[in-house]
C-alpha cells in the first residue's frame, strides 16, 4: 500500500470524528509525534505518527494550496 504524502499545515481527513462533530484537522507540528488542530473547536491533539499515519483517510488541502 502507497503512503499518504502530507506536510505541515495541511488540512486532513481522519476516520474517526472528534467529540465537536468534524473529523478535519490541520497540521501544526511534525515529528515522531503530529500535533493536530481541530478545525471545528481548535482543540489540538498530540499523537504518535504511526497511529496519525494509520488513522488518516486523505489529505483535503496541502499547504502549499493555503498560500
């Protein structure tokens, strides 16, 4: 199975929704560890980049898109 390309700053889609009712998030940090923003509430997450790579449907607008 082909890997997801994404960066910093770009808006995805996970599988599950948050608890607010939205299930877009946008990058705010990377490394071993992804920081998401949720874009219904802006409550921020920290979580693992395997689960974040698991866990990812597909990315709905890169970065580079924003500017």
């Amino acid at each position: 199975m082909e890997r997801k390309q994404f960066g910093l700053g770009d808006v995805v889609e996970m599988k599950k929704q948050h608890p607010c009712g939205t299930n877009q998030w946008k990058i705010i940090r990377m490394g071993m560890d992804i920081r998401l923003k949720c874009q219904g509430c802006e409550h921020s997450v920290l979580i693992p980049r395997h689960k974040f790579e698991k866990s990812l449907k597909k990315v709905l607008v890169h970065a580079e898109e924003n500017e």
